[in-house]
C-alpha cells in the first residue's frame, strides 16, 4: 500500500469523524426552535451540544489540513470551483458559532428567540450541504483538462444532488434526535424519542430513493460489483435496526446504529470513489486522482510522521471530553 492510499484512507476516516460527530451537532440546532418549547428547554438541549460542538468542527479543519498537504490539487479546485457553496457553508458555520454565544448575553425573549432561529438556520445549511458536496464528487463535476472546475454553481444543485442533501439532513436530524435521547431526561426525553421515533420511518423512505437514485446518476455501485460489500450493506442493516432500538428505548444501541450508518456511508461512497477524488464529467482523463492530484513523495512521509504521532493525541483527548460531559443534562445543572 503506497502513501497515497494512506492518506486516501486516513481523509476517508476524517470525513467519518466529521459525520458523525457534527451529524448530531446538526441535528440537535436543527431540531432546537421545535423541541424547546420554553427558554428553559432549549437552554437544555444547547447545553446537551455545549462541550462539544466546536471540538466536533476540528474534524472538518483536520479533513481540509489534509486535503491541502496530500492533494493539493484537489484543495484547490474545490475552493476556487465551489468557491460560492463553500461560501455559503462557511458563513452558516460562522452565524451558528456566533449564536451560542450570543443568545444568552440578553434575556429578552425576542434576542433570545432570533438566536435560536439563527442556530437552526446554521445547522439546517451545511446538514443540507454536505449531501450535495458528497453526490457531487460521486456523481462528476465540469473539470477541464487543467483541473479547473469550468461549471457554475447552479450546475452543482442538480436534482440527484438535492436529493442527497435531503438524505443528508434527514440522516443528521434523526442522529440529533438519538443523541438528545442519551442526554436528556423527563419530559425533553419523551418528547426527543417522540421526535425519533417519527423521524425514522421518512429517513428510511429518503435514504432509500437517494440509493436508487444514485444507481442511475453514478458508478459507485458499479464499481463495487452485484455484492456491494460490508459497508453498504452493513449500512442499511443499521438504519433498519435503528427504528427496532427506538421502539425498545435502547437509545444506547439506537446511537451506535446511527453513527454506524452514517460511517458506513461514507465509507461506501468513499470507497466506490478510489482511486478517483473528484469525477470530471466532461472526460474520464481529467478526473483527479490520488495520484495526479497529490503532493510529493516526500511530502506524504514526513505528513505521515506527523500524523502517527499527533492522530491519536487528539483522538484520547476527545474521547476524554466526552467522558467528563457524559451525564444527562436536567434542570438542576442547567448553567447558563
């Protein structure tokens, strides 16, 4: 296994990470304007996200970093192609990051309120987003013959694309409704497993014609063979399985079942992309690949150096952030 692959493999895991992480950060701002009724309830399910949310974006930075020093080419028709969605993205994570710290500065409702909107504004965006960057890469994108993306913006919102971003919001706000199950209690409870429970059934239905959707629009399935393998099928069987835990209030099991579909996704749509890392749809030739679009040889050994050293340093950190905030929140260590 060459270097390249590697860092193919460990960009693949980033976006994993990021998934599932920030998928339920997304789900939980997505859901906060209907699930807190009173100032007091949605203080609780913010506060559920509180020690989280930002640590969960390190993982989007990290993807990037990544992107940018093992393919470098990729990096940069992205950012400059998809310069205006990027756009769009970036300042709904910017409003969002500026609502949670804002909302509690004042206690008029009406501040408060048009907060909470913003937060789910900037968690509606890039929940919705992400699916359309993700089916755009699988689906192939106006690359010419120098690696520059010669389409227009308009051209990435194709009807395949919507699709996926519709998959992509509902997979994230059910992953918001599972986890508020784990760190809720009482009424807020009920109602998050309420909310789960009605949420799951649509999810399926949407996840499901963005499958055979991508049959026609792509070759991901093609390529991986009439046995698509673990990941796919292990993908469905963890969203089946997730309505089962729900039903039982197994929120535990119901987590894992979620986040496992999600990393299992990704997984297939990565996999059924390498070597390949954005399609162009105007020629196979000027696709790019891991291997023209990467850094140098050198480049990748000392990344690589610094990633074994450094990868599992912020991976036993996180871990340990989420163990010191593992209790439910309740209204009697509400902090503002």
């Amino acid at each position: 296994m060459d270097l390249n692959t590697i860092w193919f493999i460990l960009l693949t895991v980033l976006f994993i990470g990021f998934f599932f992480l920030e998928g339920f950060d997304y789900g939980v701002g997505i859901l906060l304007p209907f699930l807190g009724r009173r100032d007091e309830e949605r203080r609780i399910l913010i506060n559920t996200i509180g020690p989280h949310w930002d640590g969960n974006e390190v993982w989007l930075i990290a993807a990037g970093g990544a992107m940018f020093a093992a393919f470098p080419q990729m990096y940069a028709t992205m950012f400059s192609g998809f310069y205006l969605a990027l756009f769009l993205l970036l300042i709904a994570l910017i409003v969002r990051g500026v609502a949670f710290e804002f909302r509690s500065k004042d206690e008029r409702p009406r501040w408060r309120s048009t907060w909470d909107w913003l937060i789910f504004i900037g968690s509606f965006v890039p929940a919705l987003l992400w699916g359309v960057a993700l089916s755009n890469l699988a689906r192939g994108v106006a690359i010419d013959a120098n690696m520059h993306y010669v389409g227009t913006f308009w051209d990435l919102l194709s009807p395949y694309a919507l699709l996926s971003g519709l998959a992509s919001l509902a997979a994230f706000t059910l992953h918001g409704a599972i986890f508020l199950c784990l760190k809720t209690e009482g009424d807020m409870l009920e109602r998050s497993q309420q909310t789960a429970r009605r949420l799951w059934l649509p999810t399926v239905v949407i996840i499901l014609t963005f499958v055979v959707a991508s049959y026609a629009s792509t070759d991901i399935f093609q390529r991986l063979g009439v046995n698509p393998g673990v990941a796919p099928l292990g993908a469905f069987a963890a969203l089946l399985s997730i309505g089962y835990f729900i039903r039982e209030k197994r929120h535990g099991w119901a987590f894992a079942a979620s986040g496992a579909m999600l990393a299992l996704s990704i997984l297939t749509i990565f996999s059924g992309l390498y070597p390949r890392l954005i399609i162009s749809s105007l020629n196979p030739e000027w696709t790019l690949t891991i291997y023209n679009a990467s850094s140098s040889p050198y480049t990748l050994q000392v990344m690589s150096i610094i990633a074994v050293i450094f990868v599992p340093i912020v991976l036993l950190y996180q871990g340990w952030s989420y163990w010191v905030f593992r209790q439910r929140i309740t209204r009697h260590n509400l902090e503002y």
